[in-house]
C-alpha cells in the first residue's frame, strides 16, 4: 500500500464511536505497513460498516458474513484494549 493510501485509510478510520476509533488506531499502527492487498481490501471493507456494526465485530458479538474478512477481524480484535498480545 503506497502512502496516500494508507492516509486515505487512516482518514476513513475516524468513527463517531470513540472505541472504534481507539481499535482502528492501534490496528493500523500494527498492521498499517504489513497489510497485503487482499486485507487492505477486507479492512477497507469493514470500515464501510456502521459504528455499531463494527464494534459487535470487534467485541465477538457478531462474526462477519464475508469469510474474507475473518482474518481482519481477528487481528481488529487484538488490538482491543485488554486483548492485546505482547509483541517480542
């Protein structure tokens, strides 16, 4: 993904839901730079859904329809306060 990409993703990151904002932050300082086409495609994907949506996503209230967005919505769900994993 070239840089204005990534910004274009980083703008659309900005949710009316402070905790989405929180989740999409941490995944793209973690994820940002190593995503392939297809999880920029999935990511891009997701951030088309609602506020609402999203987070019963990221809290495991819901799992997503499209399989091709599982892998995004696992590592979305790392990055939840209180999931994270240590990164050695």
């Amino acid at each position: 993904m070239d840089d204005e990409e990534f910004k274009r993703l980083r703008w659309r990151c900005r949710r009316g839901l402070l905790e989405n904002d929180l989740v999409l932050e941490r995944f793209l300082e973690r994820y940002g730079a190593q995503l392939s086409e297809p999880d920029t495609d999935a990511f891009s994907k997701l951030l088309d859904y609602g506020d609402k949506a999203l987070w019963e996503l990221v809290t495991r209230r819901s799992e997503p329809a499209d399989p091709d967005l599982l892998r995004v919505v696992e590592l979305l769900r790392s990055c939840r306060r209180g999931n994270e994993t240590r990164r050695t």
